[in-house]
C-alpha cells in the first residue's frame, strides 16, 4: 500500500496566487485540454522555485502539456536546475503513483506531490485512490497532511 504523506491538490485556474513553501517536489499534471488561460509559465515559477524537480504528465494533451512546460522552463530562465518533464499515459495508475511516490525523486523520502488536473476522472480517481484517497472532496478533511491550494 502506498500513502502520499504530503500531497497536495492545485488549482490549474489560480496558478498565482499559489503559495508553496520550499521542499522537494513532483507535480503530476493530467489534463485532456489544454486551456487557453492556462500559465504554463505562472506554474513553472511557482513550484520550480519550491522544490519541483520532475513534471510527469497524463492525459489526452499530455504530448502538448510536455511541449509548454518544456518551453515555459526555457522561457522563465531560471537556470538549470534538472527539472524533468515526461508523458507517463502508457503506465497504470498504481506504476504512475508508485512513481510519484518512490522514484520520481531518487533518495528522497518525504516528497511532496502537487497533482493538477482538468476534470475529475477514472483516470484521476485511480491515482488519488492508489494514494489513498478517494477524491480531494473527501479527502480534505481525512488526511490531515492533504492540502487544497
């Protein structure tokens, strides 16, 4: 069994009036569209600088999610810091959670995970269910470590 002991859940529309504070991160974006509003940038300056240090990406847009992600951290030149992006839609939920959780950042053990998303989806539902929880809704109140940003 595995457990997100700091997972996060962000709000892809209110990208800058996120806070977070520093520490080592993967953010897990699963988005079927991509929305003209949607700052690639704005997310890029707020979790690269707080610790963001992998973009795993799923989703009928992901190839295009990659893309702009990719060119928002050449845009916002905030130097190499080793962030990697990657397309992760040909793996379970339970491979992508364990991931998110295990690897994603090697030797480190309390990662923070921000999980963005699009619409609420088996998809979705599958990943927060593999981390122990069974949707932001109820999982805000259950988990005392979950936060809504």
């Amino acid at each position: 069994m595995m457990e997100a002991p700091n997972l996060q859940i962000i709000n892809l529309q209110s990208i800058e009036s996120m806070v977070l504070a520093p520490h080592p991160s993967v953010c897990l974006l699963v988005l079927d569209a991509i929305s003209p509003a949607m700052d690639f940038k704005g997310l890029v300056r707020n979790l690269i600088p707080a610790g963001c240090q992998y973009f795993m990406i799923l989703g009928d847009a992901a190839e295009d999610v990659h893309d702009a992600l990719d060119y928002a951290i050449d845009d916002c030149d905030l130097g190499y810091l080793g962030t990697l992006t990657a397309v992760h839609n040909d793996e379970s939920a339970e491979d992508v959670a364990s991931l998110l959780l295990n690897a994603a950042i090697p030797g480190e053990a309390n990662v923070r995970c921000v999980v963005g998303y699009d619409k609420e989806d088996d998809a979705v539902r599958d990943i927060l269910e593999k981390l122990r929880l069974k949707s932001p809704e109820m999982s805000e109140h259950s988990i005392p470590n979950h936060q809504m940003v």
